[in-house]
C-alpha cells in the first residue's frame, strides 16, 4: 500500500506535465494501478483470495482494519497538531473540530 501511496503521488506530479494524449493515457493507468495497490477495497480482496483457510482470512482482514482505523485515528491527531502549530490557525481549527465533533447531550 505504501509503494502504491508513493508510485500515485509521483503519477499525479506527471500528470500536471503532460503534453500529449498518449502520456495523458499512459499517467492514468498508472494511476488506476496506483489505486488498485494503494485503495483499502482491493487489499480486502486480495486478503479473502489468498487466505482459504477462514481463521487466518479472517485474522488477517481484521488486522488490516485494525490497521486502517488507527491510521486514520492517528493520522487525525497529528494533522490537528501541525494546523494548531500557528496562533493564526487555532480558531479555525477549534471551529472545525467543533463541527467534526459536534458535544453531546447528556440527557
């Protein structure tokens, strides 16, 4: 998922360079084969077809949800670290963790 991560964000820089439709064509695949390595969907299905075994597929589709969530968790924590790094930026970024993270009644 890495190497897919970084073979997209290279394809995407050539993509903002093309001058003919034949590159134009050649970056899109690329990036559609970007995606398919780097995109959570495709490594669910990977994951079910290698595994036959249903302990270990079901182990290992766990582990990538498990990784996935807390990529995302703290991912989200150290984005909100470097928005509020500026004094300029700490009200807009209490604005949008009020709206992302609306309080709850306690009812």
């Amino acid at each position: 998922m890495t190497t897919g991560a970084g073979a997209a964000s290279l394809l995407v820089l050539a993509w903002a360079q093309v001058s003919d439709l034949a590159a134009f064509y050649a970056i899109w695949v690329g990036i559609g084969l970007a995606m398919a390595a780097a995109l959570y969907e495709p490594a669910f299905a990977v994951i079910a077809s290698w595994y036959r075994d249903p302990a270990q597929r079901n182990r290992a589709l766990l582990g990538l949800t498990v990784i996935g969530g807390l990529d995302r968790a703290v991912g989200r924590r150290v984005g909100l670290a470097n928005r509020t790094a500026t004094p300029h930026r700490c009200r807009t970024t209490a604005a949008r963790l009020t709206l992302e993270h609306p309080p709850t009644s306690s009812v």
